[in-house]
C-alpha cells in the first residue's frame, strides 16, 4: 500500500475544504492513510506531515503498523495530547483551521477539543474527504478486494450441502460462518442472513432459530473480511418443487440485475445503473416490490460511497467497486435477491462475484 501517495493527494485536497489541516478519526479512514488496525487513534495531516495519535495499549502495534506518520503516545487522553502538541508547534498569532470528520466525531468531542485547541486555531466541518479518495481502488486493494469476493464465494457452496427442509437458519450461518474463518477470513462483513420462507421478504432477516420449510426461497446474503477488505454477496434459492410465479419472480430480478450491470461503465452516473435494474422490474410489473437501493461501494467498509441509487449523481470512475443488488419482497410470503460485487474498469466492468446465478431449488 502506498500510504505516502494517498496522503499527498489528500494533502492536495484540503485546498477545497479551506482547512490548513484534517484530523481524522474514522478508523479505516486512518486505516487506508497509514495502515494502523487498531480500534483506537485519531490522525493529523497537514502540509509539512502527518502525526497519529493512540494510547499506550497500541505503543508496540503502532510503532509496527503505522507508516509515514509520526507516533505519539496519548498518557492524558487522546484528545488531551492532539492539543497539547499542536500548542507546542503553532504560534498564537498564526491561524489555523483544522477539518474534522462531522459525521464520526460526537458534539461533545467537538466542543472539548474545541476548548483544548491554542488560540488561532478554530475546527470546520471536512467530512468525506477521504470517503471520496477511497471510492477509487488501487491496483493493492483490487486484489484484496478479488480475494475476499473469492473466499466468500466459497461459503455459498458450504451452505448449499447443508441447506434443506428441517434444518434451522442459524444452523445454516453457522456452517457458513465456522468454514470462513477456517478458511482465513478475520470475520464476517456483516451478520449472515439466512431468511427463509415469509422471512426472505425481509431484505436484512438475519438468520434465527426458525426452521427452513419446503414451498419457500432462501435468501442468503454474506460476506466476509480478508486483509481488511469486505465482500458481498447474495443468493436466493427455492426448497423444493417451485412455482411458475416464483420462477418469474425469479428471472425478472435475474434480468434486472443483468441490465444493471450492463449499463456499469465509467461515465455512467450511479442513478443511472439504478434506472436500469427499476426499468426491467416495472415492465414485469413488480417495480413497488423493489424497496431498496440497488447497490452501493465495498472496501474497507462494508457499506461505503458511491450509494447506487434513484437520483444519485455520482459519476462511476476506474476502480470503483460497487454491489449489484436488486430485489423483490413480498410481505408475509417470500422475497427473491441476487447480488454480485462488480469492479468499473476503462470498457466497462468486471463482475467479481464467481458463483453462478441459474435458478436452483433444493
């Protein structure tokens, strides 16, 4: 990872935000700046360095992970010590004005670190900045980012050899679960969803004690974390002997996700590729069962920028990694999901998700 890179463009940056600095406190935000894993820190970035803040319980952690930042070990707090160094280093006549992340940073921390600042220096709001830098992968993250959609790929097949009538869906997440951390995953992206029978309606129904049914879909959506990278993934299966309609249901999400991922290709606007994925539900008649956004970024978080949604103006670049995730629901009966990570290319998109996407009853 080029952290030194990913600074400096930073650097660039916060001419825009009219700050002669950013502190940033998001953890994979620091993460992605200067490699640090720990779950305590905050970052200073200016013109002539960068200086990361932690306790003394990542003393040994920091001084190993963290590069091309300086490392102070906060012994009064973290807060405390970002104060304290920047009164030794600023001139009380010289102003200042340090950007910081409004959306993950309390009103209470604002106001004490407000207090904490020397005279001249005052805080303004600089949040995405670094939200927005990282919505374009590098070569490194690309091939972490592969290999976890490949890793979590695999559970899909773990799940199909336990999946059937009479077994409980947590018993299915546990299987999924136990075979990706076997297999080198660091955790799961977010709790497995198992939803089975009137519960696959429900586009988050995490996997409970219920017993999975015949005459229903499985909608099972995972993920996994893998050198900090997340992967995600769905598919939705039928137990048993199905219907004409839920074939139907089936292929009209199928399809939609294909013109979706269709109209994937730098230059395209986000609201645009959702437009697709709504356009082919609603000529089958099933475009207000869709309830849900159609995808969103994945990297270091499993939910980032850019949102894949109606009206969203953000402009698809090489190196964005995005879901296609398109659905149905119907309430008190079943719901149907498939959903594939794509990476934009220069042409157009490479689909990152392996498995295939036929309709399958088990």
């Amino acid at each position: 990872m080029n952290f030194l890179e990913r600074q400096e463009k930073l650097r660039g940056q916060l001419a825009t935000t009219r700050c002669n600095a950013l502190l940033t406190s998001h953890l994979p935000n620091i993460r992605y700046l200067c490699g640090f894993t720990g779950s305590a820190g905050v970052l200073l970035i200016d013109a002539r360095g960068s200086v990361f803040f932690t306790d003394v319980r990542y003393d040994t952690q920091s001084r190993t992970e963290v590069k091309e930042a300086k490392v102070v070990i906060a012994r009064k707090g973290l807060l405390n010590s970002i104060g304290e160094w920047l009164a030794a280093r600023r001139k009380r006549s010289q102003k200042w004005t340090i950007g910081i992340e409004s959306e993950h940073v309390t009103v209470a921390e604002k106001k004490r670190l407000a207090k904490l600042l020397p005279a001249g220096l005052g805080l303004r709001d600089a949040s995405t900045v670094v939200e927005r830098a990282r919505m374009v992968k590098d070569d490194d993250e690309l091939g972490l980012i592969r290999a976890a959609v490949r890793l979590g790929a695999t559970l899909f097949d773990r799940a199909l050899e336990v999946l059937k009538p009479g077994v409980k869906e947590g018993e299915v997440a546990a299987v999924m679960e136990y075979a990706a951390r076997t297999s080198g995953a660091e955790e799961m992206s977010f709790p497995t969803i198992i939803a089975s029978g009137a519960r696959s309606a429900l586009p988050h129904g995490r996997a409970t004690q219920q017993v999975i049914a015949p005459g229903g879909f499985v909608v099972c959506d995972f993920g996994v974390i893998l050198a900090g990278y997340c992967s995600d993934q769905t598919r939705t299966v039928w137990m048993g002997s199905a219907s004409a309609e839920a074939r139907e249901a089936y292929e009209a999400v199928r399809e939609a996700q294909a013109a979706a991922i269709a109209t994937v290709r730098p230059g395209i606007s986000v609201g645009e590729v959702d437009a697709a994925a709504r356009k082919v539900l609603h000529k089958s008649g099933l475009g207000r069962y869709f309830t849900h956004s159609t995808g969103h970024g994945v990297g270091l978080e499993i939910h980032e920028a850019p949102k894949v949604a109606a009206g969203q103006k953000e402009v698809l670049k090489p190196g964005m990694v995005i879901t296609i995730e398109p659905g149905v629901y119907f309430p008190g009966k079943w719901g149907v999901r498939i959903e594939d990570m794509v990476a934009v290319n220069e042409s157009g998109c490479e689909v990152l998700t392996p498995t295939g996407k036929d309709f399958l009853a088990v």
